[in-house]
C-alpha cells in the first residue's frame, strides 16, 4: 500500500492481504511478549511491562471491533445499490469517514502508547542503575551486626556488684546506660546490614531487568511498527473515502463517468466497493481471529506457558492464512 501524504494526496485503494497483515502481527507479537517469563517494573502507570502490554490488549481490542462505526453499518445496503441512487453516496459516505477517523485515532493511541512502554523500558537501565555491593561488604556489615550483637549480649551479662545502696544506684544507672547504648548499637548495624543485602539484591535484580528488557526490546519495536501501519491503513482508508466525496461534489452526479472530481477516483464506485471490502474484511478479521486470540495473549501475559504461547502462534497463523479469504467475500 503507498502511504498518503500529510497533506492527504490521492492515492489508489487496493484490495490485498498485505494492508491487514498489521492487524495480525500486533497480536502475533504481543503473543511473543507474553510468552516471554519475567516482568520489568516501570514507573507508575503501568507499574510493569506486563501490565502495560495487558491495558494495550483493552484499548486494541476496542479498535478492532470498530465500535466507533456501529451506527452506519445499518446504511451499508444502500450503498450496494449506490449504482441506481449516487445520491445515496453523498449521505453515507461522511459518516462512514467519521467511524474510519474514530478507528484510525484509536490506533494512534495505542501507537502512542507503545512507544512510551518502549522507551520506559530502555530508561530502566538508566533509571535503576545502582553501585555494585560486592561479597565483602556484604560480610563486612554482617560482622559489624555481629559484633554489635555481641556487645550488648556483654552489656547486660555485666550486672552491677556492689555492696553499698549507693554505689549500687549508680552501677545500676551505668549498666542500663551501657545496655541502652549497645541496644542502639545493634539497631543501627541491623539496619545498615539490611540497607546493604537489599542494594546487593537490588542490583542483581536490575542485571535481570536489564536482561528482560534487551529480550523485549526488539518485538517491542516490531510491535509500535506494526501499530503504525494499522494507522495508516486505517488514515489511507479515510483519505479515499474523502476523495470519493471530492468526485461527487466537484464531478457528474451519475457514477460511471470517465473523469472524477478533484482529487477524487475515475471510478467512484468501484472505489466504494473496495474500501467497503476492505472496512469489512478488517472487522471480520477482528470477529472471527484477532479478537478471540487476544483472550488469549491477556491469560499468556497473567501466567506465560509455553501451551499459551503456541496457541497463540497457530490463532496467528490461521488469520494470516484467512485474509485472502475474507477479502473475497466482499462487502456485508
């Protein structure tokens, strides 16, 4: 499919497998992330990797459903006898642009949003970044606790001797103030042991993070890829309808003619019919394949097993194979 411009330049509509291939491969590489053990926290929100790939699941399978264009699939019918009533076109048409705008908006959201999950995932390295805490020092603050322990284990086994009442007031008073201080003692060291074994587990944990995000980082682009060109389909698709509009307001009002309006197609018809095939065959890919498989993905991301993992794969695999098929139905 060429891709229109920014400034919404003509471009032919065709009928091919190739413009819906994105939709498959969002859910074929989230299926991949899921599959993947482990998870990376990220700042609030998502939280993590994994609950930022399960919200994307929500909002993508808004967007397949087309629910934003509902209300003009009943118009549909009038379309196919557009033939006999091109005024039909003019009434339908803009609204039919509305739903497709809606769809392509919802993508760009979720291209959005990936991409943030995607950079939020290469800053953890950066983000989380932690000095080292060797071996030693770990057993260094270990004695230290120890030695604490062990001091106040003395302080208080040192009980006061005395004969007089008032020499034994003030060995009293000396010994509470020596178990006092080696009480304070080993509660400082306790913490600093605590302190150093949770920055030597937490540097360890980021060594994993980073190795997570190194395996996730690659489908993680293939996936804001893939969005975009769902994008553009879905912006290519409005920018046809649009030009179909350009045809009847600035061309013949019988259909058939030679020439267009400006900007629009020389066969406005023909051009309805396979924007139509290609609206419908997206939201029957979406019904039957896509939307099914994302249940899917969604139990994959909560608890990956490698059963999951190859269901998905096949689910994926069938919708690739079933594109020229649902093509060929035509327009409902």
């Amino acid at each position: 499919m060429e891709t229109p411009e920014a400034t919404g330049a003509t471009v032919p509509l065709e009928v091919s497998p190739k413009l819906l291939e994105p939709l498959v491969t969002v859910v074929a590489t989230l299926g991949e992330l899921g599959a993947t053990p482990g998870d990376v926290p990220l700042p609030k929100p998502p939280g993590s990797l994994r609950t930022g790939l399960v919200d994307l699941i929500f909002n993508i399978s808004r967007a397949m459903e087309h629910h934003q264009g509902e209300a003009t699939y009943l118009q549909y019918d009038a379309l196919a006898t557009a033939g006999d009533n091109w005024a039909t076109v003019g009434t339908i048409i803009p609204k039919w642009r509305e739903s497709v705008a809606s769809v392509e908006a919802a993508w760009a959201k979720i291209e959005e949003k990936v991409t943030l999950l995607q950079d939020a995932c290469g800053a953890v390295a950066t983000t989380e970044a932690t000095t080292g805490v060797s071996k030693s020092e770990v057993a260094e603050a270990l004695a230290r606790e120890n030695s604490a322990y062990q001091n106040l284990l003395k302080a208080t086994r040192d009980l006061p001797m005395a004969l007089e009442r008032d020499m034994m007031d003030e060995a009293v008073k000396t010994h509470e103030t020596q178990v006092a201080e080696a009480s304070t003692e080993l509660q400082a060291a306790t913490k600093a042991t605590e302190a150093t074994v949770d920055a030597a587990l937490h540097a360890r944990n980021v060594k994993e993070w980073e190795r997570l995000v190194a395996v996730a980082q690659e489908p993680l682009g293939r996936l804001v890829a893939a969005c975009q060109r769902a994008t553009l389909f879905y912006r290519h698709l409005w920018h046809c309808l649009k030009d179909i509009e350009a045809t009847r307001h600035g061309g013949p009002e019988a259909p058939g003619v030679a020439q267009g309006g400006p900007g629009g197609p020389k066969d406005p018809l023909a051009a309805v019919a396979v924007a139509k095939t290609l609206w419908d065959a997206s939201a029957r890919l979406a019904s039957v394949y896509l939307l099914r498989t994302l249940r899917k993905v969604r139990g994959l991301l909560v608890t990956p097993n490698a059963t999951g993992a190859t269901a998905v794969a096949q689910c994926c695999r069938e919708a690739t194979a079933a594109l020229p098929g649902l093509l060929s139905q035509g327009p409902r």
